[in-house]
C-alpha cells in the first residue's frame, strides 16, 4: 500500500515566480481575469446541480466504497486535529458532509462558506435536520454561520472579523480549484492564515500531482482512467513537460462516476509547501491517500471506524468491498496537514460565536461577492 513510485515526477517544478509580493496585512492586490471567473462558476455550478441522494442511491453508487473511504481519511484527520470546543472554519464546505464528523469531534463553533448557493442551501438544510436521508438524527451542538462566496477570489479576513481566530480549518477535495492562478491560490492561503490563530491547524484532501503526472507520462496518449474515473490533458501537454516558470494553470479534464466531471488543476506539492510557508502555514505531514490507509489501519481505533463506514466491506458479498479501480482512484488522492507559526493563545475571548445560529434560516446564510 505504500506509495510505489520513484522520486516525485514532478520535480521539474520550480517554486513560484511572484508577480507580487506578500503582505501580511492582506493588501496585496489579487486579481483576477473573466476567464479564470468563468471557471469558478463552472465549478460552482457543477456541483449545485448535484441533487442529494438518498440512502438507496448512494449505496448503489459505483464507487460507494471509495465514498466511504474517502470519509474515514476525512474522519481520522479531524479525530487527529480538532479539539472540543475549537472554532471551525471549513472552505468549500459543500453540502456540509462533514458536519456530523466535526459533531463527533465536539467543537464549538463552525463557519462553513461554499461558492455554490446550491450546496450552501443543503448544508444549510442538513445542518437543521431537516434533509438528512441517512437518519434523523439528534440537533448538531454547536452553533454555526454559513457564507456562499469564493473563497479562493474574496478576502475573508474582513468578513469574518468577528469571527476569527479559528482554531482548525478545514478544505477538503477542493483546494486544487485555486490552483488556476498564482492570484486565487496566493488569496486561498492568505486567508487561511489570516483567520487560524497561531498554532492553528490547517488539514485538507487535494489531487496528488505526483501520481497524476506519474500516470500521465506512462500513458500512450494524454488520457489514463479506469471504470471509475478517468483524467483528460489537453493537446498543449503533448509532450508531458511542464514549465518549471510557471506552476500554476495546468488544467486537466476530470472524471469520477457518481461524483465530479469538470476541470482540475495540478498543485506540484513541494511548490504548495513553499507558498504555504510565505503564510507562516508549515508542512506538518503529507501523505499519499495508499499510504495514509497503510499506516492508520495499523491503529485499533481507525481500524474500527473503517469497520463502521463500512470502507472495505464486509467480504460476504462481491460487491462489498473496495474495488481495484477505486482503490487506484483512491491513490490520485493526497491529505495534508500544515499549521500556522506562533504559540497558542487560548485566553481569546469567545465572544465572536454568538454570531452562529443554532437553527439556521435562508436569510441568515451571509452571501458575499468581489463587489463587497
């Protein structure tokens, strides 16, 4: 299970070339083109069209395993980080699939903040109670505040002044998307530090651009898949070299049965790494998704919550456990753990979450646009 290939691929990646500079304040001037505004949208779009799905229609999924998977990382990295009572900021919380881990965890305040007003309106209903097709299941314990909004294009740290500092903050299978430009991926970083207070952690699931490239290169063509996904490059990679001046916009076409089919962009991690570190943000670990499964499967207590998500099944069935192509989906996949520079201070005042709700109404969801 442990991660089967040479030295990264992507190596020819160079570190960023900035065309300005950081700003601790957040003053820097992000900007942005229509394009690259239009891809967002995309994005956005794709995933409000996605209707919830009932419990029938979810284990009938073709890669319902990898689903499940896929939670239990998301679940040991928050059992690994979050602390009770931490304030939580999760960026592109979708429909707040997540809200029942950080439950779990007993935090004590989250903010969840999504471009896509669809997702925001069934994260708010899950947050109610009043869609979850798995069960009705008791209130959640924390309060909490929902933004629809780009967090990879809007400064955040303005409009959640009264919020902030958090504790944890969370962004998972989605940072990739600020990867289409230095701007959005520079403004995705700079508001994950201006908003976790020192000591803070920063987790998160994205693409592992080593494998990808890894694939890409061993394929006849600029395609490579299986019966569950496949991935597209364009013919301006033909020849499978990257610009080490420019590690930014190198946009490939996604598709997961069940799941996602839109564009993605590579993040050459150690270049992530160098960025993250401009916001006081340092690599803590990473690690390959075949890895992670390797080394926390050695430990009792994630051995039985994979029981309980039912990850790799119960091995009555054929159909019952991890498949071949998911469990080779499941390595394109990479989590992360950074954590912001300073010592903690926990004498902070809470007095920032009596802005969250503990029944959240559709006018109560805050949106925000670059206009603001």
């Amino acid at each position: 299970m442990k991660r089967g290939y040479p030295e990264s691929p992507s190596s020819s990646f160079g570190p960023p070339q900035s065309r300005f500079k950081h700003n601790p304040e957040g003053d820097a001037q992000f900007l942005e083109d229509e394009n690259t505004k239009i891809f967002a949208r995309k994005v956005a779009d794709h995933y409000s069209a996605r209707t919830n799905q009932t419990l029938e229609e979810r284990e009938a999924s073709p890669i319902i395993h990898l689903k499940k998977l896929n939670n239990w990382i998301k679940s040991v990295l928050i059992q690994l980080y979050a602390r009770r009572g931490d304030a939580v900021l999760d960026l592109a919380c979708g429909k707040g699939g997540d809200l029942i881990k950080w439950d779990k965890a007993k935090v004590g305040y989250y903010v969840g903040i999504d471009i896509a007003e669809g997702s925001i309106e069934d994260c708010r209903t899950r947050y109610n109670g009043e869609a979850d097709h798995h069960q009705r299941r008791k209130k959640f314990t924390f309060p909490a505040r929902l933004i629809c909004g780009d967090c990879f294009e809007m400064r955040l740290d303005r409009v959640l002044a009264d919020d902030a500092p958090f504790d944890i903050c969370s962004c998972q299978f989605a940072l990739h998307y600020s990867w289409s430009t230095e701007a959005r991926a520079r403004r995705a970083l700079a508001n994950v530090s201006a908003l976790l207070r020192p000591g803070g952690i920063f987790i998160g699931t994205m693409p592992d651009a080593n494998v990808i490239i890894k694939k890409l290169r061993e394929a006849e063509a600029l395609a490579f898949g299986n019966s569950v996904y496949w991935v597209q490059f364009d013919e301006e990679f033909a020849d499978k070299k990257f610009k080490s001046s420019n590690p930014f916009g190198i946009k490939y076409k996604f598709h997961l049965e069940d799941a996602v089919d839109c564009p993605e962009w590579i993040v050459p991690f150690h270049v992530f790494k160098l960025l993250a570190e401009e916001y006081d943000l340092e690599l803590v670990f990473v690690k390959n998704s075949h890895e992670f499964v390797h080394e926390y499967m050695k430990k009792p207590e994630y051995i039985e919550l994979m029981r309980r998500l039912g990850a790799l099944g119960d091995g009555n069935q054929d159909q019952s456990t991890l498949s071949p192509d998911e469990w080779e989906a499941a390595y394109l996949y990479l989590s992360f753990v950074l954590k912001k520079r300073g010592q903690p201070d926990r004498t902070q005042a809470n007095s920032r979450r009596d802005k969250g709700q503990m029944q959240i109404a559709k006018g109560d969801i805050l949106f925000i646009n670059s206009d603001d």
